[in-house]
C-alpha cells in the first residue's frame, strides 16, 4: 500500500534538503534612498546598494498627451523597464519617446510630459525563487 504525503511534509521535506520553496527563498527589501534629478536631458537615477542585490530592475512610468479629440481624456502612460547591475541608471529623455497613431491615421513621435520611476532588487539564479521582491517608493525626476 502506497502512502502519499501531505503538501505541508513535502515542504519540510524540501526545507531539509537545501530545496528552495517559496516559504524560504531569499527574498529582498525594496530599496532606498532612491534620486532622480534631470541633468542635460538625462535621468541620472541613483538609489542605495541593497545587500543580497547582484542586479536591480528600474520601471519607468511615463505619460503622454496623445491628443485623441473625444477621449475622456488624452493622456496615455507606457511602462519601460529598464535593468542595472550596479545601484544607478543614466536614462536619456529621448529613451523615452513614443509613437503613438493621431486622428488622421499618421505616427506621430511623442516627449513624455511626465515621468515616474521606481527600483527593485534581484537576486537571480538558481535555488532563489521568484524575483518579485517589493519596489521602491516612486521617485518623480525634475
């Protein structure tokens, strides 16, 4: 007669033998002191080293006026990510310009007219589990 164990005995049974689970992967903090001011048309972003972080992933939230004429409202925001091994990211402005479609049908190639960035650290690689460890708080650069 077979016996089959329970979920809870696998896991423990996990955790005994080094196998990473989702209960004890090494997951990071979000980190701090995160910056972003504009010089000379870049996002020079700079936040503090997290420990445990061998890469860092930086969402960039940028809005646009797009312009569509009956639109309850205009405005269209696009997600970018970008990636960093080291705790900062020069980003150009001009990364960040979209082409979006106007009323007549033509591509038109659009600056943001607002930005908002934030960072998070991660530690891939084998046995560490998934990677959605927590965010910084926004950074608004100017």
């Amino acid at each position: 007669m077979r016996k089959s164990l329970s979920k809870a005995a696998v896991f423990a049974a996990a955790g005994l033998f080094g196998l990473a689970s989702v209960a004890n992967a090494n997951h990071l903090t979000a980190p701090t002191g995160l910056v972003c001011p504009i010089v000379s048309s870049v996002i020079e972003t700079n936040w503090d080293d997290l420990t445990g972080a061998n890469k860092y992933s930086v969402n960039v939230v940028a809005t646009y006026d797009t312009g569509v004429v009956g639109d309850a409202t205009d405005d269209t925001t696009v997600d970018f990510d970008f990636s960093a091994h080291v705790s900062q990211l020069s980003i150009p402005l001009s990364a960040l310009k979209h082409d979006f479609v106007d009323a007549t049908g033509a591509i038109v190639s659009i600056d943001p007219i607002d930005v908002q960035l934030r960072v998070k650290g991660l530690h891939p690689g084998r046995d560490q589990g998934r990677q959605n460890n927590p965010f910084s708080a926004f950074c608004f650069p100017v």
